[in-house]
C-alpha cells in the first residue's frame, strides 16, 4: 500500500465539505491543514534509515485523535487494550513474522473489534483507534532497533485501513440518518393527510344529515 489513498481522500473530501459549506468542513480543514504542516517537517526535518518518519500522516492522526477525544464517553479502558493489541502485532512481527497468514488484516480487524467493543461508540472507537496508534508508535521504536532495516511511522497499510475505516463508517452513518429522517417525515406525513381527511370528512358527514 504505497500509494497514498489516505491522504488524496482526506485532501478531496476537505475541498468537497468546504464547497458544500457541511458542517463537517472544520474537522476536515483541520485535518488538510495538520497534513500541510507534517508535509514541511518532512521537508526540513528529513528522516533517514531504518526510520522513516511520515509527519504529515502522524499530525493527521494527532489531531484526528484530539478531536475523537473530545467527544469519546469511554477512553481510558479502550486505548489500554487497542494498545495491547497493537503490541501483540509488533512482537509477532518481530518474533514469529508470517506465522499467522495475512496478520496485518487481521490484527486490524481485533483492533477495531476490540476498540469498538470497549468504546461503544463512533468517536469512541476512533479515539482508542488512533491513540493506540500513537503509543504503538514509541513501543515499535525500541522494539524494532537493530532488528529492521526499514520501519515506516505510521505504517502505510494501518494508515490507509484506518482512514478508509472512518470514512466508509461515517458515510453509512449519514446514509442511515438521512434514511430515518425521511422515513419518519413520511410516516409524519401520511399523519397528518389522515388527520385531515377525517377533519374534511365531519362536514360532509353533517351535510348529508341535514
């Protein structure tokens, strides 16, 4: 997973959010903004072998996390086992690697299992996500040293799976709330052209009495 899709869907959807004038456009103007200022670090802080440090994708991360944060219910227990997770992946790795066949996807998958599990919640579960993250970061550092001859922070494919995660999460999420809103204005609809119809109705009744 090389190629940055993360970043190009996080770029895009900040100019489409902005355009549209969503609510959303802040975080997303934020997120563009943090990536900006990653990219120059990159530029004048350039990193070199075995560690290859992508500050663009890390400022992403640390602000996304602040934001999740924010407006999480449960965060301590949540990052605490994402972050258990997370370290059994890094010492599989680096003891036993290829042991267990496509582990990257699922360790993902544990991590946003038990994430969502603990947090119950959409911010909740995105906070524990990229705050385990974060800390699995310094532990990969010492873990890795004199091991690997190239270890990229944070790694392409968990960046692109967490990205993608989000966004395809937070799209059914506004899907599903447009659809209940109509449903119910609908329903609301239909109620008030029954009570209506009952209210036309009673003249007409009383006319052909008379």
């Amino acid at each position: 997973m090389g190629f940055p899709y993360g970043d190009w869907a996080i770029f895009f959807l900040a100019l489409a959010t902005y355009a549209e004038k969503r609510a959303s456009r802040r975080l997303f103007l934020m997120l563009m903004t943090a990536w900006l200022i990653g990219k120059c670090l990159e530029v004048v802080f350039p990193s070199t072998l075995p560690w290859n440090w992508h500050y663009a994708r890390l400022m992403v991360i640390l602000v996304f996390w602040g934001w999740a944060w924010q407006r999480a219910e449960r965060r301590i227990l949540p990052i605490l086992l994402t972050s258990f997770v997370l370290g059994l992946e890094t010492l599989f790795l680096v003891n036993e690697p290829g042991i267990i066949p496509c582990e990257s996807w699922i360790f993902a998958v544990v991590l946003v299992f038990v994430a969502r599990l603990t947090a119950k919640s959409f911010w909740g579960t995105a906070a524990s996500f990229t705050g385990s993250i974060l800390l699995n970061q310094v532990f990969m550092r010492f873990t890795y040293e004199g091991i690997v001859r190239r270890a990229d922070f944070p790694d392409p494919f968990i960046w692109n799976f967490g990205v993608g995660l989000f966004l395809l999460w937070a799209g059914f999420r506004l899907g599903w709330r447009y659809y209940y809103n109509r449903d119910s204005e609908r329903q609301i609809g239909e109620l008030l052209l029954s009570a209506n119809g009952v209210e036309n109705s009673e003249p007409t009744e009383e006319k052909e009495r008379l």
